[in-house]
C-alpha cells in the first residue's frame, strides 16, 4: 500500500491527500474515454437516386430569361424528379396543355394589340379630318364676322340717330336766329358761343317734347334765357323734320312679309298697311273760318286730323299732314297720298268710317273693313267673327297712335303753332321717334 502510495502517480497522490486513511484505494480514469466512431448509414435507392438527381441538377444550367417551358424541357432531358425537390411532377400532357393556353393567351394578347393600333390611326385620321375642319369653320367665321362688321358700320350709317348726326356735325352748326352766320368771326361779332352741347340740346327738346316741360322751367333748368329755349326747340324741330323727310319709311311689300307676324299670317294674311285717322286738341281760333273748319263734330271742340299708317308689325309707315277736324275719314285718305304709296294687290285694312272701297278698286287695292249692321239691327254668326278678327288687329294702329300722343306737346295746341305749319312739322317728329322704340307687335 505504501508502495503504491509513494509512487508518483497523480492517482496516488490524490488519495493521499484527499482520501482518508483506512478505505481501499481504488484507480479512478477522470479523463474522457474516446466515443466509438458511428457507422456510416445505410441509404435506400431512393436516397442515391435523390443524391445522383441533386448532382446532376447542379450540372444543369438554367437561364432564368428564357421561356420556362423550355427550362422544363432541359429538366426533363436529365431525369431530374420534382418529387425528390419537393415539386410535384407535371405530367407531359399537362404541360403540354398550359404551352398551348400561354400561346391562345399570346396570340388574344397580338390580336388585341393589333386591334389597339388600327383603333388609334383610325382615331388619328378623324383627329386630323376634324381639327382640319374645325380650321376651315374658324376661317367661315372670321370671314361672317368681317362681312357683319362691314353692314353694321353701312347699317349704323343709314340710321338717323344722335351718332349720326354728330359724325356729320350737322347739329353743331344750326342756326338759332338771323344774325348768326357761320363764319366765326362774324359768330363773335354776333354775340357769345353757345353754352348747351349738341347732346344737351337734343336732350333740352325731347324734354319739352316728351313731357311738355314749360319753357320757363327748360330756362331754368338748363340756366339759359326763355327766348333762347324757345328758339333751340323750334330750329330742332325743323332740322329733324326735313331730316326725317329724306326717308321713305314706306316699305316694300316683300319687307313686309318678312316682318308680319303671326296673327296676321294666320288670319289676315295679305294686309300689307292698317290705317286710322286720329285728332289732337287745340286753342279755339279766333277766326271763326278757322273755328268752322276745326270743329270735330265727333269731338265736339276744335281739333286737327291725321292719317296714320302702320305695317302688320306695329311700326309707323305713313303720316299724314294736319288737316282741320271737320274733314272726313274718306277725305282725308284722298288728300293724304296714302294712296300713291299702295301697289296693285296690296290689302288696306281700316275701319267702317272708311268708305274706300270705290276709291281704290281702280287700282286694285282690296279694302277690308268690318261689315256694316244690316236693316234687322243683328249681325249674322258669320259677320260677327269677321267682325272681330279684324278688330283684334286693327288695334295695333290704336297701340301706334297712342304712342304717338305719349308725347305731351300734343295734349294741347295753342294756335301759335298752328303758324308756318310748326305743328304739323312736331307731330311728325313725335311718330318718327315711336319707330325707335321696341316693336310694337312681337
């Protein structure tokens, strides 16, 4: 025991040092013994077939850009099994079958291309027949719109308005009284110039016409003297008479039936004028001549008659000079030379005072009146509609004459104006200026 105790083993000396003394020593191996190596396993064909499958996969070259169908086919020229990858194997006939609905995919896919592109040229050439269209329209337009400017500018010329009147500056060089001349040097030695514009003049006179302001209050008004006012409305009243006596405001009759509204066309169709006669009150003359042949029996005070005349559209085509009240409808139309303004087959429409029939038969102008009451006092159905389609239109020319005495320098005539015939010369001013008012029949 001691023998082996004083050995040099390193087992000795542990129980030498640690183990108490008495017990049997025994030679423990603390130092791991070496694992016996594991045998190598044993693989089943399927596990070497597996193995071969993966080397030669390895082998095989895939290009990943071209089509798969033909990587399929490099894959199954090497017996390579999808099984062993863990895919499952498509049958010949499958794949065979997805190939020919990629190529049916493909060619729906060209068709439709094809399609696309032969819809977009054809949408191209309708692009370009439009849009060469279009410059054709825009080039029609421009062309109306000069040709539209150029009647306007020759329509704006004919009219007798403030414009025209001041392009030709004929209204600036009116003469108020005798002294004036138009040269400026003797216009100095005359007095001073004038203080109203053109405008305000016009302006100065439709007040007086149209209201029938006082002289005193336009003086006023207008911070001029009574005389001068008095003298402005009479020189204007003169320059617009002969003005609007250069115009024949008698239309033709196929600007008539271009105008003519419906009611006519549906009831009266060949009615080419419509006239009627109406009287203004005066100041009872002092000659009793002249109160003789002013008197209106049907007014039963002194007055002076016109004749007036209007188309189917409701504007003034006729006036008449003033005649004294006494005159007669019939008179008056033979007097007036309304009847050298009608043509062969026109159509006058009136109203019963007018006995014209004879009168105009010899030119062929046909008279419609309304018919006259018959010996039994009644009318018959018949001559009672006539009867009233003809007075639904005849009282357009009422409408036109009651235009014509808005303008209340006519509600009164003092016999002042009954000189130089200066009232005949207003009261065809007052039915000129209605034409410029909106139609009267729409």
């Amino acid at each position: 025991m001691r023998d082996c105790l004083d050995s040099n083993h390193p087992d000795d000396l542990f129980q030498s040092r640690y183990l108490k003394s008495g017990p049997v020593s025994t030679r423990f191996s603390f130092s791991p013994a070496e694992k016996p190596k594991r045998k190598a396993p044993i693989y089943d064909s399927a596990a070497r077939e597996t193995r071969k499958s993966r080397v030669k996969f390895d082998k095989v070259k895939l290009n990943s850009q071209s089509n798969p169908l033909d990587n399929l086919a490099i894959l199954e020229s090497v017996n390579i099994s999808f099984e062993n990858y863990g895919f499952r194997s498509v049958p010949t006939n499958e794949a065979e079958a997805v190939k020919s609905k990629e190529e049916l995919l493909m060619e729906q896919l060209k068709e439709k291309e094809e399609e696309v592109k032969r819809l977009n040229e054809r949408l191209g050439a309708q692009r370009k027949e439009l849009e060469e269209e279009l410059t054709e329209k825009m080039k029609q337009l421009e062309l109306e719109r000069e040709l539209r400017k150029e009647l306007e500018s020759m329509f704006q010329r004919s009219l007798f308005n403030i414009d025209y009147i001041k392009s030709r500056d004929a209204a600036s060089k009116l003469v108020y009284n005798k002294n004036e001349q138009n040269d400026a040097q003797k216009r100095e030695k005359a007095g001073p110039k004038r203080t109203l514009s053109v405008e305000e003049e016009f302006f100065l006179v439709l007040c007086r016409y149209k209201v029938r302001l006082l002289e005193e209050d336009l003086a006023s008004r207008f911070r001029i003297s009574q005389g001068l006012v008095s003298r402005k409305i009479v020189t204007w009243t003169k320059f617009m008479y002969y003005r609007f006596k250069e115009l024949d405001i008698f239309p033709d009759r196929q600007i008539i039936e271009l105008h003519k509204p419906e009611c006519f066309k549906n009831k009266c169709e060949g009615t080419t004028v419509i006239i009627d006669a109406t009287e203004i009150y005066i100041e009872k003359p002092s000659n009793p001549e002249a109160q003789q042949l002013t008197f209106s029996t049907y007014k039963n005070t002194n007055t002076l008659k016109a004749l007036v005349g209007i188309t189917p559209s409701g504007s003034v085509c006729f006036i008449s000079d003033l005649y004294g009240g006494c005159i007669s409808d019939k008179e008056i139309t033979s007097k007036s030379g309304v009847i050298d303004k009608l043509q062969r087959a026109d159509e006058i429409k009136a109203d019963r005072g007018f006995n014209i029939q004879e009168m105009l038969a010899s030119k062929g102008v046909k008279v419609n009146v309304p018919p006259f009451m018959n010996q039994s006092g009644q009318f018959t159905e018949q001559e009672m509609l006539a009867t009233r389609r003809i007075a639904t239109l005849r009282i357009h020319v009422e409408r036109a004459i009651e235009r014509i005495k808005n303008y209340h320098i006519l509600d009164f005539i003092p016999t002042n104006l009954c000189k130089n015939c200066l009232i005949d010369m207003i009261f065809f001013v007052c039915a000129m200026l209605t034409n410029f008012l909106p139609p009267l029949v729409k």
